[in-house]
C-alpha cells in the first residue's frame, strides 16, 4: 500500500501522553503520524523508566485494536522509527 506524507498531526513521542492524543486524533478521524525515538511503542519511560510494563501492554494492546476494527480501517496509526534508516510501519 504507497503511503501519503499528508497528516493532520504529527504526535512526537509514543508515550502515555502521546499515544492517547494519537489515538484521540485518529478516532476524531484525523491522519496521524507518531515520530519515536525508539525502536518500541511507549516511549523511553516505558522501556527504561518508572512505568510498569502493564502499561505499555495496553499500549499496543489499544492500538491493535483499534487497527484491526474495521470501523477504522482506514485510519491505522503508523509510526516512523527514527534510527540510521527512517521507516513508516504500520502497527497490526
């Protein structure tokens, strides 16, 4: 599927913050893309920080869900990886 380089918002982090204005954003209907640091959803406080790791299952756990509900296919969140090479993946 080619992918467009036009979003609504740009969310700069994966985190608790980021993740659920992401998800409020697509389910608004917004195209949203999440830029991360990390090779990870849930930002360096989830992998490196204070929050247990409940957190960041239910994470990833909401965004697979909301990317395999039908009412929203057309609306799944992607994120860009920032590493040596940037890359545009879909989370299913």
């Amino acid at each position: 599927m080619p992918h467009s380089w036009d979003y609504d918002a740009v969310v700069i982090g994966s985190g608790p913050g980021g993740e659920g204005a992401a998800m409020g954003l697509v389910k608004q209907g917004a195209r949203v893309a999440v830029i991360e640091r990390y090779h990870n959803v849930g930002g360096g406080c989830t992998h490196w920080g204070t929050i247990p790791s409940k957190a960041l299952r239910h994470a990833v756990s909401r965004i697979i869900e909301f990317n395999q509900n039908p009412l929203y296919s057309d609306h799944s969140v992607f994120f860009v990886l920032l590493s040596p090479i940037s890359l545009i993946m879909p989370i299913t």
